[in-house]
C-alpha cells in the first residue's frame, strides 16, 4: 500500500490563495497567544478566527507547535527588519558597538511590550516537531543576518563565533526573563554587556 504524504505543503510551492491562508492562520495564532496564552491555545481556536477549516489548516502546519513556531518566526523577523532598518539610519555616527547594544535593547523592549510573545519564543524553542524546528531555523538565519548587518565592523573570521555569542546571549536572557528568574532590567543590562565585551576589540583604533 502507498503512503499518503502528510507533510504540510512547502511555503514556496504555495499559491497565493493559499499564502493569504497561511497568512490568516499566523495571524489568528499571534491574536489569540496574546490573549489567551501559548498554553491555552487549541488548533480549533485558530481554525475558528482565522476562517480556515480545521482539516485546511493542517495542510499548512502539522501541529500546533509547527504553526506557533512559524508564527513567532516571521514575527520575529518583522522585529529584525525594522530593527536594522533604525540602526542603518544611524550607521554613520554611532560604533558598531553601540549600534549593536541599541539593536537588543530596542529588540528586547518590543518583546516586553509583547510579553506573551516572549514566552511562545521560548516555548516553542524546545520544541521536537521537526517542522516546527525548520521554522526555528529560518528565524535563525534571519538572526544571522540582521546581527550582519549591524556589526559591519567584525571580520568575517570572527563573524560566526561572535554572531553566535549574541544570539544565544539574547535568548538566553529572554528566557531567564520569562521564567522568573531574573527582571527585565537585569537581563537587558548582562545582554548589553555581553554585547560589549565581544564587540569592543573589533572597534577601529
């Protein structure tokens, strides 16, 4: 007997009827996480808002955590994108240093302004679904980039290793944030400072 296929459609093989469903279903995903929690939320709840069948909507994510992964990602990369677009105004004045403690910081307050979202970020990062994990990975790479974009100043040789050192930084510190076990200032303060002490020897001289 053959197989049936259940994997969700890949997004780029999607039509556009079919990627403003998609789009409807991540938007009903992040309206009903900020009111009612990542834990409370139901599949059929976002079927339910977004105007999507149930049986649709698992054509375009396989579970619940593939659709919230995906959700936070792509608003996650919306914040990254007018993250380095403010930064780029100010790239003839400020250090990359400074440029990059101003990047987290104003990343960090929009998470605080959107508390709910900060914790299906760090829900959904220890999630084993493996289409959930390629949506993680996608927020990733545009992590990657935008740290990029405004760290200039950082040799390709250390690039990674100090790309890496922020990113974990900062979810590290959202996550401690989230769970209690430390405040928002404290955590926004050891991020800048990790911030700082890989990024200063890479300053001009």
């Amino acid at each position: 007997m053959t197989k049936v296929d259940l994997s969700p459609r890949p997004v780029e093989a999607m039509s556009p009827r079919q990627l403003e469903r998609r789009r409807s279903l991540i938007q009903a995903a992040l309206a009903l996480v900020t009111e009612i929690g990542v834990e409370r939320l139901q599949m059929k709840q976002v079927s339910e808002r977004s105007g999507v069948a149930l049986g649709t909507a698992y054509r375009y994510f396989s579970s619940k955590d593939h659709l919230l992964a995906a959700a936070i990602a792509d608003w996650h990369r919306l914040l990254l994108a007018d993250l380095v677009a403010e930064q780029r105004t100010a790239r003839d004045g400020p250090s990359g240093t400074d440029r990059t403690v101003r990047f987290v910081r104003h990343g960090m307050r929009a998470y605080q302004r959107q508390p709910e979202l900060a914790r299906l970020r760090v829900a959904v990062a220890t999630s084993t679904d493996p289409f959930a994990s390629e949506a993680l990975q996608g927020m990733a790479r545009a992590d990657r980039a935008a740290l990029d974009a405004v760290m200039s100043e950082v040799p390709a040789s250390a690039g990674e290793l100090v790309r890496h050192i922020v990113g974990h930084a900062w979810q590290g510190e959202l996550t401690a944030w989230v769970t209690g076990r430390t405040t928002l200032d404290d955590a926004r303060r050891r991020l800048e400072d990790v911030v700082r002490l890989v990024l200063t020897p890479y300053e001009p001289r």
